[in-house]
C-alpha cells in the first residue's frame, strides 16, 4: 500500500512531488529545504537555523504518515559549502543523538535559490 503526503507547496506541485512517500514500512522524505508553507526562506544563509528548520518540517512529514524521528535510518544531506558542516551536525546530533541513522553530507555547488544552503532528505523504516 503507498501512501503519498505533500504539503502543497508550490514546489511539489509545480513538478509533481511528494514531500513523503511511504510504502508498507518504509518512509521516503524529499529533499526538504527551509522553505515555509507560504513559500518564505528560512534563515537564509545560515545554515545550523535552516537544518533545524528543515527537520522539524520532515518531522511533520513523519508524523504525517504514522513515524517518527526513531524510525529513520539514513540522512543525506547536499550543503553549499563544505566548510559548515559542524553547523549541521550541531542540528543532526540535536535531533539523531538515541537514533544514530547512516548519514551522509556532500556538498554541492548550489540549490533551486542562493539564499537556500543546505537541503536534506531522510529514510525511515517503521519497526513491528
């Protein structure tokens, strides 16, 4: 059974996106960016504000779809800039410190907008 939830935004329904997918136990989470339901940046350039930002907003997608933060095991995250990934990891550790995921941070050369630095994606499985 599959179950889609989106948020709506212009974003995911422009191209035909879903912000959370979950099949039987499984739990796919789009890339997400601090990006707010009417479409305003978050905390532009900065990224430790926009990871927070970006997880509370897949935290919702979770919840959405009957998970949680404990049910994810693997994040993937694309940072424009190398050099600031103990910004991200203060914001990972704040929300995966019991949970302990596969992670993976790469950087790229730039996101959809220059004011967004850092987008993540997140796999979760629901356990019996």
């Amino acid at each position: 059974m599959r179950t889609n939830f989106s948020t709506n935004t212009n974003w995911e329904v422009s191209t035909a996106y879903s912000r959370a997918v979950k099949v039987g136990n499984q739990i796919f989470v789009a890339g997400t960016t601090a990006v707010d339901e009417q479409g305003n940046i978050i905390a532009p350039k900065e990224v430790l504000a926009q990871s927070v930002f970006i997880f509370e907003k897949i935290g919702k997608a979770l919840h959405a779809v009957g998970s949680s933060f404990k049910d994810v095991v693997r994040t993937r995250a694309f940072i424009t800039d190398i050099s600031q990934f103990e910004a991200f990891s203060k914001a990972h550790h704040q929300f995966f410190e019991k949970v302990l995921p596969a992670c993976t941070l790469v950087e790229v050369s730039a996101l959809i907008h220059l004011d967004l630095v850092i987008e993540i994606e997140v796999d979760a499985i629901i356990s019996n």
